[in-house]
C-alpha cells in the first residue's frame, strides 16, 4: 500500500492526520519542540515486493487537542 492509499484515518489512534509518510531506512523522531506536529504514529507494513517499511502518520496539534 502506497501512501497515497493510506487511510484517511490513521489505523493506529483513529485520528485525523495532516499528511503519511513512508521509510525504507534509519529513521529519527523528535517531537519535542516541533511546532508543526504534536505527535507521530508508526504502523510498519511490507512493501510490494515484501520489502519492510514503516509509514509514519503526522498528526498537527488541533488534530490531538480532543484527545483525552
């Protein structure tokens, strides 16, 4: 599944989120003092020839405010 195929929920908190990314590698997350993102989920999934990757799900800060 391609990016473009994601879920227009995210498959891990079932929020809304801004944008979907896919890694293939190495990967570094700080969240600390981002202005943009409050949090990012990872779902990892294989690829179309089994290959693993991860797809990182962007959530902005209105879209985790309701959050309990």
């Amino acid at each position: 599944m391609a990016a473009d195929d994601a879920d227009p929920a995210c498959p891990v908190c079932g929020a809304a989120y801004e944008s979907v990314s896919t890694h293939d590698s190495g990967l570094l997350v700080n969240l600390l003092d981002n202005e943009r993102y409050r949090r990012i989920c990872f779902e990892p999934f294989a690829g179309d020839a089994e290959e693993p990757l991860i797809r990182f799900f962007h959530h902005t800060h209105a879209q985790t405010a309701l959050d309990p």
